[in-house]
C-alpha cells in the first residue's frame, strides 16, 4: 500500500474532506499551523532511511541496492487549521 493510499484511508476514517499535509509539508506550501492547533489525524506512513556520509544524508541501502524503508508516524493538519506566511 502506499502513502497516497493510506493517508487516504485514514482521512476517510476521520470524515476529513480537505487538503491535509505534515507540519513540515505545509511549511515548504506557504503556510503555517496555527498555535495551539492538533493533528486532524495521525497515521503510519513509509518513510526511507537515511544516514549521512560526508556531511550529506543519503538514502540507506540494504545488500542487494534497495532502499530501506520502515513505518512512522506522521501528524497531519487541514487546511482549516493553516495560515499563509506574511
């Protein structure tokens, strides 16, 4: 399953309708959370595995060159819960 389709899954779980995106991801649209603002939802989604070599992070590597992937759990916001940055 992928992140589409889980973040998906969870929004229709939750009767949310809107946009919603991480913290980081409204951060890098524009917006900002409100203060005193909570998740409309949280989910586990995939995430790859970094680690850095020479002051970069790369993307983790098992032994045949496929990229490590584990669960995590994200925090999601609405766009009813945003603000544009001044």
């Amino acid at each position: 399953m992928t992140n589409a389709q889980i973040i998906d899954m969870a929004k229709s779980a939750n009767g949310i309708t809107e946009d919603a995106h991480t913290f980081a991801h409204w951060k890098t649209l524009g917006y900002c959370v409100r203060k005193g603002e909570h998740a409309a939802f949280s989910c586990n989604i995939w995430k790859t595995s970094t680690r850095r070599r020479n002051g970069r992070e790369v993307v983790a590597v098992d032994d045949e060159d496929k990229p490590i992937m584990f669960m995590k759990r994200a925090h999601f916001f609405t766009r009813s819960q945003v603000d544009a940055l001044a």
